[in-house]
C-alpha cells in the first residue's frame, strides 16, 4: 500500500512524498494516523540546527487508529481502536532493557524501514509498528490529546525522579510545553510549585496551569523570592530551559538533600562550573533524565485517557497534513506551546 510522508530535506524544506509500504509482519500493526505533534526535536531538523543528516522523516508525537493486526501480534488493540504509539523500538533483552532502561536500548534502530528515508516517520498517513509500541485508549480519547502521551510520558519519569513528598516545594525553570506539564504532574503530586520564567505570557501561562508563584529569574532579588516560598531551599529544581546560566543559578536554591533535575537539553552546547564541594556537604544530588520507558508511556496514556490529565492547554493550534510546512514555521515561534498537525 502507498502512504504520504513529510519528508525535510533541508533547513525549512519540506516535501510531502508518496512511498510503497511493505505489509505488515505478523508481529506489527497497521496505524491510520490521525494527530502527530511536532515536537523541539523535529523542530530543530527544520530549522537546520540538528546535527544528523538530511532527509528526515519527522513524526513521533503520534496518536491514531489500528487498521490491521498481524496474526501473531500480541497486542490488546484491535482494529477501529483508538491508540497512542510510542515510536521508539525496544529490543527488551540487551541490559538497559532489562534494567527496566529501555530508553537506552542498545539496538534502537528508530524503526528504519527499507527503501524510505531515516526517522520516525510519523508524519505519515499509516505507519507500521511493532505490537509492544501500542498502546489502548479509551475509546472516547481525544486524538490531539493522545498525541501529547509521549512528552507526559517523558515528564512522568521527570517528576518521580526525587521522591517528593506532599507539602514539598519545587521550582521548574521555563514555561515551555515541557515547563507546563512539569507544573501539572506536580500539582497532581501535592507539591508546592514556583516557576521561573522570562516571559510575562509565559508566567501567566503557568499559573493559569497550576503553579502556585512564578517570577522573572533575571529580576535583582530572585534568590530572595525563592527563599520567601521555601524558607530553607527547594526540594527539587527541574530544569526544562534556560541554558547554563539557570543551571548554576539552581544549585543555590536548593535545600539540604535537595535535588536538581535537568531534563532539557542545551543548545549550544557548553562547559558549566560546579563546585564539588557544594554538592557534597549540603548532599545535593544531580541527575538526568532522557526520554521514556514503556512503563512511563503506558501510565501516560492512562491519566490521558482517564482525563487526569488535561492536555488541551499545550495545544496551541490544529493544522492539516497537507499544511504541514506551514505548521512547522508556527511550532518553532515563541507564542507557540505544541502545534498539532491533523489527518482528519
């Protein structure tokens, strides 16, 4: 069968191709795409800032409907049913997948498929999965909201990285998309939250979302308000943006055994100065996170599905596929939080 394809073949080009896919194997599922969120990643293809190789087929933020199962797929969706895709392939038997660190799997292959240039490929009328990559909605889900399971799955895995206790108080830096979820699990969670935020709408943003204060980091006096709402530091700080300079402005903030978690990449890349010390006698602990795992995903897909979780504020506009240039030039604006292109 023939599926059309956003293809990028160069910063702020794009094409809409038409490619030969091969039939299902009796493992995989046919998806009819339906929504595909275009996320920073996609987004920096476009805009000629990624590092890997042109074409490009973009597309991971992906929701739908099965259109066929393979015979010997196991999979708890059948056809007509509404589901959320998790992209990634997992292999399940090298050691971080058994580690239950299967966002590192070591024989990801990004669902290469012969013959159709490297990526996701969400972006697609169909795509074909393995069945572990599917997963069940209610049948009455939204498909704009099932296409944010992958970034709450991402933030899931965020949020439980310290153990935070009810009454606690975090401090997320950025009010981006990623920024907001973290304020809405969060709130789930009991905890107190303070944004850091440049941004006046983005502030704004954050508290219509949840957060309890929010404040301009660059403002004289900043530390001085953190300390007003956390009178002995921070519990956590989750970092989602504002490069190296946010990062050193955290450690600071923090309480005794505080946590600092930075989930956003930087860009550019560069070198930050910590000073060892610190962290060792206030028992600082400093880690990462990177992605999803399928038990983060499917967790996802359940507070999505239940309606615990409200994903309509962080979509800013619906486009159609054959739009779908037009979408990427409105993801990549500051006004933006997701941009949602629809196959309907």
């Amino acid at each position: 069968m023939k599926t059309r394809t956003a293809v990028i073949t160069g910063p702020e080009a794009i094409e809409i191709r038409e490619f030969e896919l091969p039939e299902p194997g009796p493992k995989q599922v046919l998806i009819k795409v339906k929504a595909v969120a275009l996320c920073t990643w996609e987004q920096r293809f476009y805009r000629g800032i990624a590092p890997e190789s042109y074409p490009f087929r973009g597309g991971h933020e992906v929701s739908g409907v099965v259109a066929a199962v393979g015979a010997e797929a196991i999979c708890n969706a059948g056809v007509g049913d509404r589901v959320a895709v998790s992209i990634m392939t997992r292999c399940g038997v090298c050691d971080s997948c058994r580690r239950g660190l299967d966002n590192f799997c070591e024989n990801d292959d990004g669902g290469a498929i012969p013959g159709l240039p490297w990526g996701p490929g969400g972006l697609s009328d169909y795509v074909i999965l393995e069945d572990y990559q599917v997963y069940k909605a209610h049948p009455e889900s939204s498909f704009l909201s099932l296409s944010m399971a992958e970034p709450v799955a991402c933030v899931l895995r965020s949020v439980r990285q310290p153990g935070l206790l009810f009454g606690d108080v975090a401090l997320v830096q950025g009010a981006g998309i990623m920024g907001l979820i973290h304020v809405m699990l969060l709130k789930q969670s009991g905890v107190t939250v303070l944004v850091s935020e440049p941004d006046a709408g983005r502030r704004q943003k954050a508290l219509e979302v949840g957060a309890d204060f929010a404040a301009n980091p660059l403002d004289n006096g900043f530390a001085d308000w953190v300390k007003m709402q956390a009178a002995t530091g921070v519990n956590a700080v989750y970092f989602t943006a504002g490069g190296g300079p946010a990062i050193s402005q955290a450690l600071p903030l923090l309480a005794h055994g505080g946590w600092l978690c930075l989930y956003g990449s930087v860009h550019p890349k560069g070198m930050i100065e910590i000073d060892p010390n610190y962290i060792h006698y206030n028992e600082i602990n400093l880690t990462g996170t990177f992605s999803h795992t399928k038990h983060s995903f499917r967790q996802s897909v359940a507070l999505l599905s239940g309606g615990l979780v409200d994903a309509s504020p962080f979509i800013s506009e619906v486009l159609p596929f054959l739009e779908v240039k037009a979408a990427f030039e409105r993801a990549i604006c500051a006004d933006t939080y997701r941009v949602v292109v629809s196959f309907d």
